[in-house]
C-alpha cells in the first residue's frame, strides 16, 4: 500500500534495472552463466542488453507496482465478495485463504520499496526523521478510516465515543512495520557491498545486522507467544458495556484458561495482552473467529451462535493486535531482502536466481512447519505463516519480474500497475468504502433510492448472490476452527 516513501517511491533508474550483466555490480557472473540464463528467460542476450540501453532512466519497477495493484484488487473482492463466498473471506482461525495474503504480501512489498529508497542515504538524520513522520501520518490516517469513526454503508453517520476507538489496524500495522525496517536500513552496518560473497546466502552477510534483528523479533514473539501464563478473563458483552455498573456486575462472561501456549481462539497470549495493553473495549467488535463452527451455524460464514457456544465467542479480539504486529515485521524483513537483492543484482539472471530459490525454501518452510503443528494463522501471524506468505509473496514478485520487466508485459497488466501506483488512494476511497458512503449520501426521495443500493441489488452482485448455494470459490490449508 505504501512504498516507504522518498522521492524514489520504488523507482529503479535504468542503471539499476537495465545494466549489463557485469558492469558495475557486486558480484560478476560467467558468460555461460549469461548465456544460459538469458535462454532460461526466453530472450535474447544480445537484444536484452540492447533493450537496457534504450529505456527512460526514470523508468519504474513495474512488476512492482503491479504486484501492488494485484494486493489492492484482492483486497477490494474480497471486502465485497466476502460475503458471497465465505471460502475466500479470512479465515476463522487456522489456515488461509484469498484474504489472508494480502496483508503480508502488502508488508513484503513495503520492504522492497524500503531496499530501494535507502539504497543512498545521505543523512542518517533527515532519513530517521521522514520515517517518523511518514509512519506518524499513516496511525493517524489508520485510525481514522478503522478506528470507528466512519460507520460504514449502512450507517452514513460519523463519530465515535474514545472510550470504544479501534487503535490497531491494517494502516498501523504498515506504519509500525515500515518504522523498524526503516530504522534498521538507514542505521544498521552493512558490510561491502562491492564484494558480495559467493553462494546463495552471500547477500546475507553484507546485511548480517538485519538478519540478527530480524531472528531477535521472532524469537521474543515465539517466547511470549509460548511462555506467557494466560489466566481465566472475564469480559462484557458489547451491547452490556455501556450500562449501569449493577448490569455490569450481573452480566460479565468468564472464560476459563488457567495454561501456557495455546494457540486457540480463547486462550492465546495475542488476545491476552491486547486486552490487558490496549484494553478490551478497544479491539475490533466482531473477530474472525466468530465463523468458526464453535460460534456460527453458517460457519464458515456469520451467522447464529449455536447452543451452548462457548463464552469467548462474544468476546473482542484485534486481528492487528500488538504481538502479532510484531510478528508481522518479520513479513517486511523478507520484501527488504528481496528488495536488496533486486539493488545488488544488475542482471536479470541474478535476480530471479536469487529470489526463486529462498522464496521456495520459505514456502516449503512454512508448509513443513504446519504440518508439524504450528498452524499458519493470520489473527494470531504465526511464524510458520510468516515464512509461508513471503515464500508466496516472492514467487509472485518473480513472476511479474519476469512477465512485466523482462519480457515487457505491459498493457496486460496496465489496470494493476495503475491501482499499484495510487494504491493508498484507492485503498482509502474504495477499500475502506470512504467513495461508495459518499455517493449513497445522494439519494432521490428517500435515503435507500441511492446509486450505491440500485447496484447492489441489481448489479453483479446481486447475480452472484444467486450462485452463492451453488458455488464456492477460493482454497483453505488446514483447518477452519
């Protein structure tokens, strides 16, 4: 969604993307190294390398513009679709599905972003500055558009009571990760670039200060994530929280946890402390895990709970709470690493060598680790998830890579790199239904005579409304409970 700002905003100059295959980089490859790789491309070595000198220098890096429009798009059917075709909804608890990409494969494409707007940095000091007050006016943005403020398409007024504001959401969690990464390129040493050692994991040592941050957030999330004691809670139901302190007494809802380690809807140690941090009239009111069969009976979608539902189904849960945002930093460490590679790497070859590889080791990973028992888990952004999504996420980058910049994709992919190169406008405006809210605000003589409401009656949405018996969409790793 963000870039992590600077003029650069993900520019890559022709001398940074269209270079010959050993001039000026850090590491020089064989000439049967370039001549097999330009094969394995499907271009001609002798045209690529004529085609890198006729393009603009302000050119940009289009696959990642279009990877960013393609996270937008998913994002907006998924927000509109979701409730049509549960299956591509996040999902409840364990496991993925659509929804569940987009959030890390926006955090991987910030860390790219990040990679080349610090590629120079000329003062340390001005550059700390601007991360602070991009990262500042993104929270602010963040908790204006999901902190309650605008109620939403059924609700066209405005306004919230402070004592029951949102402080976590996908904005802020951009914001906090973008802030660290940030910190950590413009401050960490880095070894010579000009020498990059030999081997896959060469790239690594040059930035072996990042990987040391990087391993040190996991392991504190892992530890608090597995170490805490998590005691029974107790909380009021929302439609209670407001009423006389009697009610209140009469009415809290207790659930039993007493243990350490769990990974449950109830029980978890991110719930724990965005509760007792944050406080608990301030996490999202309807949490994901009020679709799974132990509190809908149209599960995996919203619905009734069943009888006997256990307590913690009324209960609030933030799905960018503290923990998992710190977990999430780890989304961004691996687009920063791509994305030095990307700066590091002149040639096509190197590049999609260097990304192919540990993007398949991260999937691989990932899925290893589920199997295993530790659950890929988006509420929770569990560790396996982490390596998981940026596996995805760079398998995604490599193929727009080589589709878009390589063999020149372009008008294919026009719509997504638009969308990706005004992408917090669209997610402000259409994401957050900021556009769709403003023009049902014009209506012809009654409220519900709108624009927004003849479309979505007698548009597509409502011809997929009809299919929604018949037809599913989307596919879930693991379980939904």
């Amino acid at each position: 969604m963000v870039d992590g700002g600077g003029a650069t905003d993900g520019m890559e100059t022709v001398v940074d993307l269209r270079r010959s295959l050993v001039s000026h980089g850090c590491r020089e490859l064989k000439q049967k190294a370039e001549d097999d790789g330009m094969r394995i491309l499907g271009v001609d070595a002798l045209a690529a390398v004529t085609s890198r000198n006729n393009v603009r220098k302000t050119a940009r890096l289009a696959s990642l513009d279009v990877f960013r429009g393609l996270s937008i798009a998913v994002m907006i059917l998924v927000d509109n679709a979701g409730g049509v075709w549960p299956s591509i909804n996040h999902s409840p608890w364990n496991g993925v599905t659509l929804a569940d990409f987009v959030m890390p494969f926006f955090l991987f494409i910030v860390g790219v972003a990040l990679a080349l707007t610090y590629r120079r940095i000329h003062d340390k000091k001005v550059a700390t500055l601007k991360a602070f007050g991009r990262a500042v006016k993104l929270c602010i943005l963040g908790i204006i558009l999901q902190g309650g403020y605008f109620h939403g398409l059924n609700d066209l007024t405005y306004g919230i009571d402070v004592q029951h504001i949102r402080w976590c959401g996908v904005l802020q969690r951009i914001a906090f990760a973008f802030l660290l990464v940030a910190l950590c390129e413009i401050w960490a040493p880095r070894g010579p670039c000009h020498n990059i050692p030999e081997g896959t994991l060469g790239i690594c040592k040059v930035y072996f200060v990042h990987w040391v941050v990087t391993a040190g957030i996991f392991i504190t999330y892992l530890a608090l994530l597995y170490g805490i004691y998590v005691p029974d809670w107790e909380f009021l139901p929302p439609s209670l929280s407001s009423n006389s302190t009697l009610i209140q007494a009469s009415s809290a809802l207790t659930v039993k946890c007493g243990l350490r380690g769990d990974t449950g809807p109830a029980c978890n140690v991110v719930g724990y402390l965005d509760r007792n941090l944050l406080g608990i009239n301030h996490l999202h009111p309807r949490p994901v895990y009020q679709r799974t069969p132990d509190c809908s009976m149209k599960s995996p979608d919203y619905g009734p709970l069943p009888p006997g539902s256990p307590n913690w189904c009324r209960a609030p849960f933030d799905p960018e709470g503290l923990l998992s945002s710190l977990s999430a930093v780890g989304s961004c460490f691996i687009g920063l690493h791509f994305g030095h590679v990307l700066v590091h790497y002149k040639d096509h070859y190197s590049r999609i060598q260097h990304w192919f590889w540990p993007a398949l080791g991260l999937l691989t990973v990932g899925l290893v680790l589920h199997l295993f028992g530790m659950e890929l888990n988006k509420p929770l952004y569990s560790f396996s998830y982490v390596c998981f999504m940026g596996g995805a996420a760079g398998l995604v980058l490599t193929s727009f890579y080589i589709l878009v910049d390589v063999h020149g994709w372009r008008l294919p992919t026009l719509l997504f790199k638009w969308m990706g190169m005004n992408a917090l406008l669209m997610y402000t405006l259409v994401a957050c239904g900021i556009l769709p809210a403003a023009l049902k605000g014009f209506y012809w003589g009654s409220p519900d005579n709108n624009l927004v409401t003849w479309i979505i009656q007698h548009g597509p949405w409502h011809y997929f409304q009809g299919l929604k018996r018949h037809q599913t969409f989307g596919v879930q790793f693991g379980s939904g409970g």
